[in-house]
C-alpha cells in the first residue's frame, strides 16, 4: 500500500459562522454535565473577548494547564503547551511539570485552575533556579472555574513575580463573562471594610470583559428570581449574562434549555450574586445552595470563605438545615491533616468552633425582599444526625446526662435598668459565651469536688424605682411567680406600669427583695393552691388579666400529681377568672405538647396532642393547653405561649443540676452531644409572655412557640454552662439508644424506691438530649412585634459573670 500514490482529499464543505462547531461538557460539579452546543460564530467570539481582554496576541506562548483552554492557542495564533499532568485531575500539576513547560515554549501566559494552583503552590519548594526563571518570564497568569482565595492569589504572585494575575468569571455556557486581577481584589476587599456600597458579601469577580453584559434577576423572600432583570447595586439575584460568545444551546435537554433562556435574551446562570456601586460582581453562590432563614435569604459563598480563613479548616461548606423558610445555617468543615477530630465526623472542639464563628462573624445584609443577613444562628460547626424534644418551658429538672445587634442590647440592658435578680426557679440549657470562659468562676468546690452554687440572695440586683413606667392602674394575677421564670414575668409587669398579684404556695422572696420601694407598692401576695377554689377565688379580686405559670415539673412521679396541678389547676383558674370577669388570660405551655418523639427541625405552632405526648408532664400540659384554647372567646381572650427550655442565672431546676453533676464526672454526651436544640434566655422568654398579653387581641386563640432562635448542640449548650461556672466539661460519649435502655430499666427501678429524689436518666431525657428540636419563629415573632433583646452569647456571658460573682 506504501507504494501506491495517495488519492486527493475530497475538498471540504463550506463552513457557515451558524454552523455547528463543537459540544462542550460542562465538569458536572453543580449537577449532571450537560452539552453545550456553541457554532462557529460563537467560537470566534470567544477568542475575540480573551483576545481583547487579555491581549493575547500572534506569537504568545501559552501552557494550558486546563485542556480544552489548549484549544484557544491555534486560534489566537499562539504556541500552547499541555504540562505533564493528569489532565482529568487539575491537582496532579505540579510546580515543576508547571515551570518546564513553560520553559519549552518560553511561555508569556499560562491558565490553570484554582485546584492545580493549589498544588503548585505547595510543591514550589522543588522548584530549581532555572524553573523559578522560567516562571519569572510569564507576563499574564489566568486562573478560573472556582473563587481563588487571597493568599492563594499572593502565593502564586509570587512565583510568576513579572506577571498579572487574574481570575476570569464564566462557566462553559460562557467564558469569560467578567474578569478581575489581584489588586483589583486588594481593592475590592478595601471597599468592603469601608463600606462601599455592596462591597462584600461574596467573591469580587470584577467587571464583564468584552462583549458580555451582566444583570440580575432579584430574589424573594423564598429564593426564587424575578424576571426582571436589574443592575441596582447592592440586590442579591440570579446572575444573567448575555455575550457573543454565550452559548447556541443546551444538545438534547429541552426543558434545560427552556429554562435557562425564561429570561428573554439573556442566559441565566444559575449562580447567585450582587452588584457594587462601582459596577463590580460579586458572586455569592449557587441558586440551588441558598439557605431560607426565617429572617431571609442566606447565601453561602462569604460565611464560606470566612470560615476556610481559620488555619485548621481545610473546606467549608455552609447548608441549609430544616424546611424552607426556617432553616439553620451549618457549617460542614473538613479539618487540615493533624487537627484534631480530623478524619472522624462529629462536632469540632469547642474552641476551634469558637473561632470559626468569631472568623464568620455577621456577613453583610442583601438586598433581597427580606434581609440577609447570618442569624443569630452563625454557623454550627457540626455534623449533625439526630437531634432533640421541645422540653417545658421550665427545662425537665430531673436532668441529669443530660443580640442580636449591638444596638439591642444596649436597648435590653436599658429596659432592665438594673436586671432583676437571679430566680430559683425553672430553665433550661444554656449556649456558651462566643469568648469562651476559663475555669475561673465564683463556684465552690468541696474536698471531693461536688459543686455548690452561690448564695442568690448575695447576687441579685434590684429593679431600681426609676426604672418604673407610670401606673397604668391594670391588676395581672401571676400564678408561679417564685420560680425563675414566674418572677421575670412579674418583674416585667411592675416596670411596665402594672400592680401585680403574685400566687404560689411558697413565699416569693426573691420577686419582693428585687424591688425597689416603689416596686414594692404595685406587688401582692396571695399564697395557696391551683386545686383550691377557695384561695384562687380570692387572689383573683381586683384581677384584670392572668398569666398562668404554675406547673408541676419533672421527669418522674405519679400521673395523679400531674393531673391535679396542671390539669384540674388550670381548669379551676380559668373558670373562676372568667366568672370574676377577667377578660384576658395567658397561658403558659411547652413545646413538649406537641411532641410524639422524633425530631423537630423548624416546626411552627403545631396543635397539643395529649395522647402522643412523652412523659407526664408533656400529656398533662397538653390537656391544660386544651382546657385554655377551649376557653377562648372575644369576652375571654385566652393566648398560649410555648417558651423553650428558659435558662438564666440563678437557675435551679436545670442549669444548677447539670453542673453538680457535672462537677461528679457524671454527665455524658449522649451521640456526641451532636443534636441540635433551641433554647430562650430568660428574660427574653418573659418579655415574649408579657407581649403576648400587651397584643392579646392579635395573639389569642393560638399556640405560639417562644425561642431564642439561636440553634446551637447539646454539646455546646452544655459545655458553656460548665465553663461559665468554672465546672469541667462532659466528655464521656454514650449512644443514645443505650442511653433509652438504661432510662426504661432506671424509671421501673425508681417506681419501686422510696423516696421523692428525680432518676438520674428517663427514656424521655435521652429522648430529649439525642433528639433535633428547635422550631420556626417567624409567626411568633409577627404576632407578638417581639423579637429576643439578649443573644445566647450575650445570656451566656450574664451566666458567667454570675457564678464570677
């Protein structure tokens, strides 16, 4: 066949600029690769925007450490060079493969991606002077297809000294769309600590290139983009791009195609970002990772990248957990090799969370419908399986193993003048201080470590008479009022202006001595029992309105107790109030109501169910929930506020027994301690009950679950309450399904014990301790006009300064 003479080839047709050219995969990283059709006329636009872009002219040299970027070459009239590396795996380019090849070719420009980038970075130790030489000779760096962080930007500077970096924005539908070189982005970040307007809040990708036009369709509330575009600075929307050299269209996939064309003339991305007022881009993610808070549109690129600025955090990822509309932002971080927990999934030490949130910090706001701002809930650095239940709102006491802005607080300690002193009453756990708190505190240890708490009386401040409004001449009946969070409600009646008549078996002490003279004056005491009609019929004289507290809580005991105090008790005082013509009445309840075991991730007010409640005390709130909306009518307002696990200083029902048991090496972490709770300072959880009674015509007839909206784990919540009392951490790990063994063997033995001592585990309490409850707030918080005056940090370091003394 050598010998034969080769036979002309047949000539080639012509070539139209509508023809078909080439089908280019996209890498199927943000879903299925698809094929992107592009035609002659398109191609040679694409050479033309990086041409005039980045003056890439006849005989340039260029290493193409991405491939199908080799394929430019020809077409700009340039030399191009493919390194040795493993072309499907950008992390296999080395420092040295990198520099030899542009030593052949003496390259003036080279392209690689942020992954091969990354590794050339950390093999540039191998390289030798000649290849640092070779290096230096290259005048333009490109680097594209994921967000390029400062100091890998720096680093590689520093390795092609003579060159300008830069980092085009584009996707393979078009590319590049926008571009940026790294002292625009020094610039960029200049602009963002200044406040310029829309600087930050995501990756500056720059200003479009040749040809490319930019725009944005708006998001809702709910995350979905307008189909108008826009180019108003500051708005967070779905970017749009319209170019020469977009795209022809999607091969095969019509509905693909269809919608990503719904905006007329323009291609929708599919990335999420904004504009600054000096024109820039900044890219703030994908549509499909937005995260719907209940206080707006979370985007997740700039927590992101804050949180990878920690030394010990190799990747983040900040997801969205829960339903749409209520989820909890949570950060998934890997950590470097030789850190701690690194290669096991749980949650990260306390510390290095500590500074994963300081590195987050709030992210500036977007300009969706609703603001974007990061919750109050900054990222939980975990990896979350199960969660747990919405205990009462006192906290279940025979527990054992168990803000917001500046400006709000500086308005919640105005409003408390001087904070009401630490109760003895009901809460729950507790979130620690964002600063962390040595073993230092005022708490007392005896010789074999058990730990006592301090003496109340010697830590509680008084409401100062000048903290009082004027008399509004109304009489609120406060049924527990010596517990905590009884004594916080009436403290916050008194300041607004009303007489209270406080109603308990016991003399509250505590509720007299934190009152100023003045204060004294607006409170009565009336002592006695729920079940006697006698002593209720009497605290209710003069009565205008009642918040009912008072409850039987526990873990543990007789059904009969249960239904005498918290059944029979609130069906005799809200009959009797109706008849002394009390018009309005709040009753005070507990997400436990409505809780039938699993996992609550972002619930609303879900109705009471008395016969799928766990415990005792949850069936029993449950019927008392009933009797009150019962009740409700236009004559008889009746509004229910569910507060969830209420903590604070002083506590004695659930923050005091943790640490004792903590301080005996007695309190595990069931799972990791890795469940993911709600919790309500306090005083927060008394403003909301007061509110509630101040709005009683918007809010009765319904359940309104009241929290902090500060989701944090088990495993924080009790690890901050033992550092702010200076009391070590839990470190045992127990599963929880042993846990729940050990708690039904445990409940049968106490059934048979003498003596009125709380089992140091229940099924129920395991339940509770491995089991995600946390909720959505936004109808409460619309109902009410309320939000929380004291962030978990903020209550945490109150707690802490506690036990400092």
């Amino acid at each position: 066949m050598s010998n034969r003479p080769a036979a002309p080839l047949p000539p080639l047709p012509p070539l139209a600029s509508n023809d078909p050219a080439a089908i280019l995969y996209t890498s199927g990283s943000t879903g299925p690769a698809k094929g992107v059709a592009y035609t002659h006329r398109q191609l040679a636009a694409m050479r033309d925007a990086i041409q005039r872009t980045y003056r890439i002219e006849s005989g340039s040299a260029l290493v193409a450490g991405f491939a199908p970027f080799a394929l430019l070459g020809p077409a700009l009239g340039a030399t191009s060079v493919t390194p040795a590396m493993d072309v499907t795996q950008p992390k296999t380019l080395s420092a040295r493969a990198l520099a030899q090849a542009a030593g052949a070719i003496e390259a003036t420009v080279v392209f690689a991606s942020p992954a091969a980038l990354v590794n050339v970075t950390e093999t540039a130790g191998e390289l030798t002077a000649e290849e640092r030489a070779a290096l230096g000779r290259v005048r333009r760096l490109l680097s594209a297809g994921a967000p390029l962080t400062e100091p890998l930007l720096r680093a590689v500077a520093g390795l092609v000294p003579a060159a300008s970096v830069h980092t085009p924005y584009g996707m393979t539908e078009a590319l590049p769309v926008s571009d940026i070189s790294l002292q625009q982005i020094l610039e960029a970040a200049d602009d963002a600590v200044h406040g310029v307007q829309g600087a930050g809040n995501g990756v500056c990708v720059g200003t479009p290139v040749y040809g490319a036009h930019l725009a944005l369709a708006p998001l809702d509330e709910r995350g979905r983009p307008a189909e108008e575009p826009t180019q108003r600075a500051g708005v967070t929307g779905e970017i749009l791009v319209k170019a020469p050299h977009m795209k022809d269209h999607y091969d095969r996939l019509w509905w693909t195609e269809r919608t990503s064309v719904s905006v007329p003339g323009w291609h929708r991305t599919g990335d999420i970002g904004h504009f600054d007022a000096s024109g820039r881009l900044w890219v703030e993610g994908r549509l499909a990772h937005v995260i719907l808070t209940a206080e707006g549109v979370l985007s997740p690129v700039a927590p992101e990248s804050a949180a990878e600025t920690v030394a010990e955090v190799r990747r983040a990822a900040v997801v969205g957990v829960g339903p749409e509309g209520a989820q909890v932002p949570v950060a998934v971080v890997e950590l470097a090799e030789g850190t701690e927990g690194a290669g096991r999934p749980g949650v990260v030490p306390h510390e290095l969370l500590r500074r994963v949130r300081a590195a987050v910090g709030r992210p500036p706001a977007s300009s969706s419908p609703r603001s974007s701002r990061f919750p109050s809930t900054r990222p939980t650095s975990a990896t979350t399986r199960r969660s747990t239940d919405p205990g009462s709102p006192h906290g279940p006491p025979g527990c054992s193993p168990e803000g917001r802005c500046a400006r709000r607080e500086q308005r919640s300690q105005a409003q408390h003048a001087v904070e009401p002193g630490p109760p003895g009453g009901a809460a729950g756990p507790t979130t620690p201080p964002v600063s962390g708190a040595e073993h230092d505190a005022g708490a007392e240890h005896d010789a074999r470590g058990t730990w006592r708490a301090p003496d109340p009386a010697e830590r509680r401040r008084v409401l100062a008479d000048a903290g009082l409004a004027p008399a509004t001449g109304r009489t609120v009946l406060v049924t527990g009022a010596s517990g905590m969070l009884g004594r916080e409600v009436a403290l916050g009646l008194i300041r607004r202006g009303h007489r209270v008549t406080a109603f308990q078996r016991s003399d509250a002490k505590a509720l007299k001595a934190s009152l100023g003279e003045q204060g004294r004056e607006r409170l009565h005491q009336h002592r006695g029992d729920l079940t006697d009609p006698d002593a209720v019929r009497r605290a209710l004289e003069d009565a205008d309105a009642v918040v009912h507290l008072a409850a039987k809580v526990s873990v543990s005991g007789p059904w009969e107790e249960y239904e005498q105090a918290n059944v029979r008790g609130t069906r005799v005082l809200l009959q009797l109030a109706r008849r002394a013509g009390v018009r309005d009445v709040v009753y005070v309840s507990s997400p436990s109501v409505s809780h039938a075991g699993s996992a609550f991730m972002g619930q609303g007010n879900e109705p009471a169910e008395p016969d799928a409640a766990r415990g005792s005390y949850a069936r029993s709130k449950a019927y008392g929930e009933r009797l009150a909306l019962e009740a409700d009518g236009e004559d008889f307002r009746v509004g229910v506020v569910r507060p969830h696990l209420v903590w604070g200083p002083g506590d004695t029902q659930l923050v005091e027994r943790i640490l004792e048991r903590a301080a005996r090496g007695g309190l595990p972490l069931l799972d990791q301690g890795a469940a993911l709770i709600d919790s309500t300072y306090v005083t927060n959880a008394a403003d909301a009950i007061v509110r509630c009674l101040e709005r009683i015509e918007q809010a009765h007839g319904r359940p309104l679950v009241v929290t902090n909206g500060e989701p944090r784990t088990v495993g924080e919540l009790l690890g901050g309450m033992c550092r702010a009392a200076g009391v070590p951490e839990p470190t045992r790990r127990v599963p929880s399904s042993l846990a729940r063994l050990a708690g039904r063997v445990i409940e049968k033995v106490w059934e048979r014990r003498p003596g009125e001592d709380e089992p140091p585990m229940t099924e129920f309490l395991a339940e509770q301790l491995s089991t995600a409850h946390w909720f959505d707030q936004r109808q409460t918080r619309e109902v009410l006009d309320w939000t929380p005056e004291v962030s978990i940090d903020a209550g945490m370091e109150r707690l802490r300064e506690y036990y400092r003394g």
